[in-house]
C-alpha cells in the first residue's frame, strides 16, 4: 500500500498539469493565464483586479507582479478587458469567454479519464486530506510571513 506523502502528492500534481498544459499549448495559453482566466469566469466574467490578484497569488504563492503580467498578456491578447459601462475592473472579452469555455472543456475532459472510475468515497476522503495539508500548508506560510514558527 502507498503511503500519501508530499512526493505523492506533487508526481500527482505535476502528471495533471502536464496534460492540462499540453491542452492550454494548442489554445495559446500558459497555465498561469488559463487560471486567470477561470477566476474571472467564477466571478461572472468581471472582477476587480486587486481581487484577481489576491485570489492568484493566494492560490499559485507568487507574487502580485507575476499576476499583474498574467493580466496584461491577457490584455493584449484580447481576452480580457475593462469590463462594460457602469461596471468597473477587468472583464472576459468574447473571445476570452470562447477561450475560457474550452479550457473549461479540457479540465473536464482530463478530470473524467483521470477520476472517472474512482470511487465517490475515496475521492470524498482524498478532498478532506488534501484540503486539511494545504490548509496547514498555507497557515505555516502565514506565520512564516508574519516572522513566527509555527508550534510543531
């Protein structure tokens, strides 16, 4: 039996996100702009920047000038944009909506051969873990930030 470990976590982790970056490959994406691209999409297709950029620097641990470049090739490329009138931040152009949906589509597709036949149980267990390890995880970040040491 494989014990979980952080090793096994991370095999996982980057497996994954190799299929997934082949997929973003052919949509002209990185995975970094891919990520932008659904957070805004959860959002109903509009968000404030200073929000996109905590919600991605929360998730990816970079930092807020990585995201600020993620946001202007996504700019320039046209994918996103200021949002509509009385609205205000950064929104999906039509085109970055039509981008969106097909990553949505290959998350999806990657996520059913991959989980498909997993049994709901152990997927449920496996959610609960990991949450909990990156919940500690983000927690030993904060007061690493703060200058503390966490209690072991």
């Amino acid at each position: 039996m494989t014990t979980l470990n952080g090793q096994i976590i991370g095999l996982a982790h980057y497996a994954t996100r190799s299929l997934l970056e082949r997929e973003l490959a052919g949509l002209g994406l990185t995975f970094q702009q891919s990520l932008a691209l659904n957070a805004v999409a959860a959002e109903d297709g509009a968000v404030e920047p200073a929000h996109l950029v905590q919600r991605m620097t929360g998730a990816l641990k970079i930092d807020a000038s990585a995201v600020l470049a993620v946001v202007g090739d996504l700019t320039d490329a046209g994918l996103l944009g200021r949002a509509p009138a009385g609205g205000s931040g950064l929104a999906l152009t039509d085109p970055g909506r039509a981008v969106q949906r097909r990553v949505a589509e290959a998350v999806t597709a990657i996520t059913t051969r991959l989980y498909g036949d997993i049994p709901a149980d152990d997927l449920a267990v496996a959610g609960r873990v990991l949450t909990l390890v990156r919940q500690r995880a983000d927690a030993e970040l904060a007061l690493a930030a703060g200058g503390a040491t966490p209690a072991v």
